[in-house]
C-alpha cells in the first residue's frame, strides 16, 4: 500500500523556526518598548549613538529619529503604550499616529492621546 502524499507550507523567518520547534512566540510589545531599551544603552555606554544603534538595528537614520520620537509623548502616553499586549491595540497606537500627536504643542499632546485612547477602546 502506498504512503499518502504529505507536504508541509514552510515560511521563512524566526516566527516558523520557532513554531517548528513548539516555541511561544515572541513577546508582543509596542515600539516605545525598543527606544526605552535603546535608551538605557545610550546611558549606559558613553560614546554610543543613535546613528549607532540604528546601525546594529538595521535600521536608517529616519526611523530611528521617528522611534525616538516617540519620547516626547506625554509620560501617560508613553506608559499606556509600554503596556500594551495585544496585537490589534498595538496597531492601533503605530509609530506613525503617534507622531501626529508629537507635532502638535505639548500642551495639546495629552487630550489628543486621551481622545486616541477613547476612540480606539471605544471601536475595540
């Protein structure tokens, strides 16, 4: 009798090494997460640079300028989005609506997060 014919989908990338081998998958976390980590190796290691770590990153100039921008969200902000687990509520927050809200005067930074905040809880 013949063996039925079996095939497996293969993704390349660290997610299906991991998945191959019944690991967890990584932690989920909000970018702000990165520039909290990047920044204690900035003051930790005199002489280091952002232009540095964006280099060990593999990441250009612009984004990191983008990530470490995020620093200038109101500390409520930034500690609500540290927070975040989920996936989907991570999206919510990207990179790139965060630095709407950095454009604005830092007197207007907190309401408008607080308005992110309520309409993305409000739809989720």
């Amino acid at each position: 009798m013949a063996e039925p014919f079996q095939f497996s989908l293969k993704s390349e990338g660290k997610a299906a090494a991991s998945e191959a081998v019944g690991a967890t998958p990584p932690d989920v976390r909000h970018p702000i997460c990165r520039v909290y980590e990047w920044r204690q190796h900035l003051e930790a290691e005199k002489g280091l640079t952002r232009l540095q770590i964006g280099g060990q990153e593999g990441l250009s100039n612009a984004r990191i300028t983008q990530l470490f921008s995020l620093l200038k969200l109101p500390k409520e902000a930034q500690e609500y989005l540290a927070a975040l687990t989920v996936p989907s509520q991570i999206k919510a927050f990207s990179v790139r609506q965060l630095r709407g809200l950095v454009r604005l005067p830092t007197s207007d930074r907190l309401d408008a997060f607080r308005k992110m905040r309520a309409d993305c809880e409000r739809y989720s």
